[in-house]
C-alpha cells in the first residue's frame, strides 16, 4: 500500500485534473474539472498551472526500459580498438620509462621521449581524433597532440 501524503489544496487539484482523462478513459470515474476544484477549495488558475507543470514532467518520472541508445559520439569498433592500441601502448611505455609523465596537483611535466610517443601514436593513427587520443592517453586535448594532428 503506497502510504497516504499530505499534499496542499492547488496540488492536489492539479494531479486530480491530470488524471481526470485517464479515469474517464478507462470508466472508473465522471468526474468533471468544476468538482474537482470545488472538492479541494484550489484556485483553478493555480491548479490548472500546476496540472501543466506536472504533465510536462511525467515522462521524466519513468525511466526507459532496456539499454540506452547508442551514442551518436561513441566511436566505431574500428576506432575502438585503436584507442585501445593506443592505451595499451602507453602503459608499455609509462612502464618502460617511469617518470616519463608526472603529475602534481594541476600541473603536469612530460618528457621529451613521451612527447615523441604521443606523436608517433598520432601519426600511426591520423584518421583518430585528437580530442578521441588525448582521452585514450588521459591528456589534455592541448597537449602535443594537437599540433601532431596539423
């Protein structure tokens, strides 16, 4: 059993005015919009501006079932892997050469043999992205890949 809630007069009103179509629609009520107003003392501009609000946001009370649409932005498993190339890519080298990237709170310091990795990935990849490589390398997009990428 959904417990009872208080709700104010104008409301109230306004849920009952929303539901009105749908209880007529289905016979279980003949309930006419100047009963529902006189029933709960709302003001019927208040009530009727509430009924309006409440339809406008139903549809955002339920969620769709089953998986999302696919994103328009999510890139192709051809692209896909190559990001994935280029991830695994730079684990190796990270792991290779430890210190070649460091970070300290915002500030980031690369060295030079990673800025020439960062590029060679841009080049072994030129139909990716730069923006789609900066995130595979969790760099930001102003990085040098950018420029590798002119």
């Amino acid at each position: 059993m959904i417990p009872e809630t208080q709700l104010c007069a104008n409301l109230l009103a306004a849920l009952l005015l929303v539901a009105r179509p749908h209880l007529q629609k289905l016979e279980l009520a003949e309930v006419t919009a100047k009963a529902v107003l006189d029933v709960t003392g709302a003001s019927k501009s208040r009530a009727y501006e509430l009924a309006a609000a409440l339809r406008d946001h139903l549809d955002e009370l339920v969620a769709p079932v089953g998986r999302p649409p696919a994103d328009a932005d999510e890139p192709d498993d051809g692209q896909s892997a190559a990001l994935l190339e280029i991830t695994r890519a730079c684990l190796e080298y990270l792991l290779a050469h430890p210190g070649a990237a460091q970070r300290t709170g915002a500030q980031a310091r690369y060295s030079d043999g990673f800025r020439d990795f960062v590029v060679s990935q841009c080049v072994a990849h030129p139909d990716l992205d730069a923006a789609a490589v900066a995130e595979a390398l969790r760099l930001p997009a102003s990085t040098e890949i950018g420029r590798a990428h002119v």
